[in-house]
C-alpha cells in the first residue's frame, strides 16, 4: 500500500469534516490576503471576520473553567477560537 492510500485511509474517517474544512478554508484566505510577517493578534481579528462573512459560528478567547482530580483551579484556558461549539 502506497503512501497516498494511506493517507486517503486516515483522510476518511476524519470527525467533522466538513466543518473542518470550512475552518482551513477560511484560513487560508486569510493568510492568501495577508501574507505572513504580522502579530497573532492581526491574524485573530481577521480570521474573525472570515469565519463571519462565511457564517460559521464561532465565539473568541472564551474562558474555560478547568478542572484537578475533581477540584476546580484559579486558572483558565482561554483557547483563541471555538467554532461550531
């Protein structure tokens, strides 16, 4: 077996694929538009704007409560993104 069937293997038992590929595609419009070289923020804000004009719902540096062996902590996890949550 091949490499590319291998990968064609893994690429189809991928969960939320569709979703996935909406995300990738509005990345990479992004950086088409902007090219590399700006901060993360720049990037965040205009990815923000992507996933919008595409209609995928997402919401932006969401605090998450974590959680120890049952015990919550003082710290959070504030991930960038969470579409489709």
């Amino acid at each position: 077996m091949g490499n590319i069937e291998i990968e064609e293997q893994k690429m189809s038992g991928l969960r939320f694929e569709e979703e996935t590929f909406a995300i990738r595609g509005a990345v990479f419009e992004v950086y088409r538009v902007m090219g590399c070289g700006f901060l993360e923020a720049v990037y965040q804000e205009c990815l923000e704007k992507e996933l919008a004009a595409r209609g995928i719902l997402f919401v932006a540096q969401q605090e998450l409560r974590l959680y120890y062996k049952g015990e919550t902590l003082r710290q959070f996890y504030k991930p960038d993104l969470i579409c489709f949550g």
